[in-house]
C-alpha cells in the first residue's frame, strides 16, 4: 500500500484553512488524522486526496515543502473589529475564482461582438460628494423610490435592482453557495460582496446567504465600487465605517444615500412616533434593513448619536437572533441565472450554440451537468435550443 510523503504541517495548514479548527471535528472521516498531523503515520494517496476534497484545497498543494501564502487576487476590505482579515478562506477564493472566470469570459465576448464600454465605471473619485454620486446612480440606473416601494416583498425589490444594473451592463451575480455546491454555504460574516472593476465586463457579485435587505445595501455598495473603478472584497453593513478604509466609507455613504436619500427620509418622518415602529414602516418602504435606516435617521438628525449607538447595538442584537439558512426551494432556473448572472447567461448560451464555445465550458460556467437544463436556461433567456445529443 502506497503511502503519501505529505509534510504534517501541510495537512494542519489545510484544515485550518478550511475553518476545522478541531482534529476531533474530522475523526469521523479521517480516524488517523491526528497521527498523520503528528508525523507518527502516513495516509495513503487515497486517503489524502479524499482529505483534500473535504477542505476544498488542490491535492498538489499538500505537496508542498511548505504552505502557500494564498492572496486575494483583488483588495481586501474586509475587516473584523477593526483588524484586517489576514487569511482567505477556501469559499471566498473558490467563489472569485469562479467570478473572474465568468468575467474573463464575458470580457472577450464582449470584445469580439464589439459591445459599448460602460462609462460609468470609473467616473467618480473619493472627491466626489456621496450625494451626488448617488444621484448619478440613480439616474444611469433609473432606480426610482416610489417603483421600489411598490414590489410587494424583499425578493421583487432585489430583482428589479439586479436587472436595473444588468440593463446598464453589469454582471451581477447573487449567490448563497460556492458555484453550484449547495454543501458549501457561504457565510455572510466573512464577506458580503465583492465588485471586478472592467469596463467590458463590470462584475459585482452578492452573497445570497446575507438577508434580502441586506444584499439590496451590498448591492448598492458595490456599485459604488464600480463608479470608483475599484475591485475590492467587502464586508461593509449600512452602519458608520468606524475603523474601516475610507472607501469603504465613502461607498457606504453612497449606498445608503442611493438607497434611502436623505431628503426622502425627512419628508417621511412622523412626528413623535416611536423608533421602534419607524424603523419598521421605513424599512418596508425603502426595502433596506432597519439597521440602515438607522443610520439615515442618525444622518437626518431625527435621533442623536447616544440614542442611536443604543439602538443600533439592539437591533443587531436582534437580528442575531433569526436563522440564517432559509429554506430552499423556490425556482431552479431563476436560482441559476441569479448565480451567473441572466446577462452573462444569455451571452454564454448564444456563443455556444453559435459553436464558438464548448459545451463543457458552457456547463461549467453555469454550472449545469445535463443539456435538458442548459436548454431549458435558453429559453428563459430568450435563446434557441441545443441540438440534440
């Protein structure tokens, strides 16, 4: 029986990596881990790559003389108290890994049928006051308030955001699991969104996992990012970026000014209602979370800022509370293209049944196995079939 020469501190790399930051968490499947850790016993290079799938790390880097220094290939804005986040995780990187690949595909796409640029990506600076930023926002993407405040739920409001930013060419790509494994939920707390800045093929994509009022502020965030011209990992919510870089800062405000403006939330105010109740009544109105709104009534001035750290570290308190796995269900095809995105979809199903790209390629990227579910993602983009296998 073969046995793996893997270095002990390659495998403790690994599964610390992968967040297990337990030995006997894996003793189920790996009874001899803490000896092969030790140095005293050797997996088998089958057992080592069934290890390697569970932490969701390439075989080969177990081969190493030493753990790779693994890098976002786009700033990190993530923080954590105020701290940086040093190490990746194997969902984040697995995740932009798969949004680069879309986009890199999308971006020669668009080259060769010889798509507009969008212009707007890189047209603003940190010089720019939020306010007006948002308001350019507003206009390119023709995100009205009172169309918002007319869809019925949480999901109706995401969506018409989404295609708003689609129908100016981004690819907006919203998703709770890495790819298409839904064993591999991603966790909202490590990252909420991240933004590719191209003007060929400008990405933002959207942890699914988050709430829905949740992805609507990261949504906007990330926009932000794009009209900086700026890739970047984030994790920002709709409070004040205390500790945070300041273009974390400056794209917050300009989220929360996009989502809520200012003025709006003025001209809604109720005299002497309770808190409580407005943060409800304008949370359903301006489909963001109450924690924005608190924000923007902090902004207003309607609260003051003791008030408003009270509140504020109640409410998070509160939301703590739910369950952040929803269940699943809802319409596969309409999970799919949310995924990848309809716009890169559409483009990737035509240049497939045009012969330019291969099928396994086209399945991949979608993340799709059989040719039913890829026809049938045609159709709900508006394309025609593939032939018959």
């Amino acid at each position: 029986m073969t046995r793996a020469p893997v270095r002990p501190e390659l495998l403790r790399w690994a599964r610390e990596r992968a967040g297990r930051r337990d030995v006997a968490d894996l003793v189920g499947s790996f009874p001899r881990l803490a000896d092969w850790e030790a140095g005293t016993a050797q997996p088998t290079l089958k057992q080592l790559e069934a290890f390697a799938r569970a932490m969701h790390v390439p075989v080969g880097y177990l081969f190493l003389p030493a753990p790779p220094e693994e890098r976002l290939p786009i700033p990190d804005f993530r923080t954590h108290d105020g701290r940086g986040v040093r190490r990746p995780i194997p969902d984040l990187l697995d995740m932009l890994h798969a949004c680069q690949e879309r986009q890199g595909w999308y971006r020669e796409f668009a080259r060769t049928v010889r798509l507009p640029e969008a212009t707007f990506v890189g047209s603003a600076t940190l010089a720019n006051r939020p306010e007006d930023v948002a308001a350019g926002m507003a206009r390119t993407l023709g995100f009205d308030i009172a169309d918002r405040a007319d869809c019925r739920a949480w999901e109706e409001a995401m969506r018409y955001f989404s295609a708003q930013a689609d129908r100016i060419g981004v690819l907006v790509m919203v998703s709770g699991v890495v790819r298409s494994d839904n064993h591999r939920l991603l966790d909202p707390d490590e990252f909420r969104g991240l933004a590719i800045s191209d003007r060929l093929a400008p990405l933002v994509f959207v942890n699914g996992a988050d709430t829905r009022a949740g992805q609507m502020f990261t949504l906007a965030h990330e926009l932000a990012h794009l009209w900086l011209g700026q890739s970047a990992v984030s994790d920002a919510g709709g409070g004040p970026q205390d500790g945070s870089r300041r273009e974390e800062a400056w794209c917050n405000a300009v989220a929360a000014e996009l989502l809520v403006p200012l003025a709006a939330v003025r001209a809604a105010l109720v005299p002497d209602e309770p808190l409580e109740e407005a943060l409800r009544r304008l949370a359903r109105r301006f489909k963001v979370s109450t924690l924005v709104v608190l924000r923007r009534l902090l902004d207003a001035g309607a609260i003051g800022r003791p008030a408003f750290e009270i509140a504020w570290a109640m409410e998070r308190a509160r939301l703590a509370t739910f369950a952040r796995a929803r269940s699943g269900g809802g319409d596969f095809y309409r999970t799919t293209l949310s995924r990848v995105s309809r716009r890169f979809a559409r483009a990737l199903v035509e240049s497939t049944l045009e012969g330019q790209t291969l099928y396994r390629d086209a399945f991949r990227m979608l993340g799709v196995a059989k040719t039913e579910t890829f026809n049938q993602v045609g159709r709900e983009v508006g394309c025609g079939l593939l032939p018959a296998a």
